[in-house]
C-alpha cells in the first residue's frame, strides 16, 4: 500500500508538471525574435514598423534629428505601399515581386539622399549584405520564379 505522504508527493508532481512544461516552452522561444530582434505584426520575422526601423537607422547610422525627420515619412509612405500593394490579391506574384523591389528601390534613393557620404556607405554595404542573405534564402535561383533579378 502507499503510503499517505508518497501520494501526496506524486499528486504534488503530476500537478506541477504543466506549469513546468510551459516554462519549459517559454524558456525555448525566448530570444527567437526576428532580425536585431524585433517581432513585428507578421510574426517574429514579420516587417518592423517604421518607427522601430528608424531607431535601429538611427542606432546604425547615427542619424541626427534633422535627418530622422526627413527619413521617418519616407520609411512610413514604403510600408503603406507596401500594405496596399499586399492587400492587392489581383496581382500575379512576379509583378508583385517587381513592384515591391521598385518600391524599395525608391525609398532607398529618398533615404540616400537624407544620408551624408560616410553614412551612404555604411547604408550601401548594408543593402548589399541584405540582398546577399535574400539570395541565399532562395538558394541562389531566385525561388521558384527563376534566377535571380538585378
């Protein structure tokens, strides 16, 4: 027969064990936000919003006030854009995908011009680095659509 304090002990555990499992779970998924660790609204590797990509601008680029004013609208018109054009379900995914490059293309020039030279390098190397992990993620074909587009 058990004992009255061993069932007490093993009911004790059974009941803890959810809790320990969620914690658990909770420990694993720590720190699995998405890039420089921003969760945005698509998940944690969903787009930052236009606010948080100007902080890490401003982080990475040491952008003066003056220089944030004039970025912060131009990152907020590419997201509408963008939003607009994602809620457009007509579109067939590479005219979608063309528009969404020239889109960033676009704000990428309004943002250069915002930066002084040594700035525009730094934002040069990181847009490079950026299509570089984008290329590699496709595994260098360009995903299903065919090779990579310039």
């Amino acid at each position: 027969m058990i004992s009255k304090r061993r069932c007490t002990w093993i009911l004790s555990l059974l009941l803890a064990m959810p809790f320990l499992a969620g914690s658990a779970a909770a420990a694993q998924n720590q720190g699995r936000g998405g890039p420089r660790g921003q969760a945005g609204p698509g998940g944690p590797r969903g787009p930052m919003s236009p606010d948080n990509r100007l902080k890490q601008m401003t982080k990475d680029f040491n952008l003066t006030s003056d220089q944030q004013a004039k970025i912060k609208p131009i990152l907020a018109d590419e997201q509408k854009k963008m939003h607009d054009l994602m809620s457009d379900t007509s579109a067939d995914r590479q005219s979608m995908r063309s528009k969404m490059q020239q889109i960033r293309q676009d704000a990428n020039t309004q943002i250069r011009a915002a930066l002084n030279d040594k700035q525009k390098e730094k934002f040069d190397k990181q847009e490079q680095e950026r299509q570089e992990r984008m290329q590699n993620r496709r595994g260098g074909m360009g995903g299903p659509g065919g090779p990579p587009q310039n």
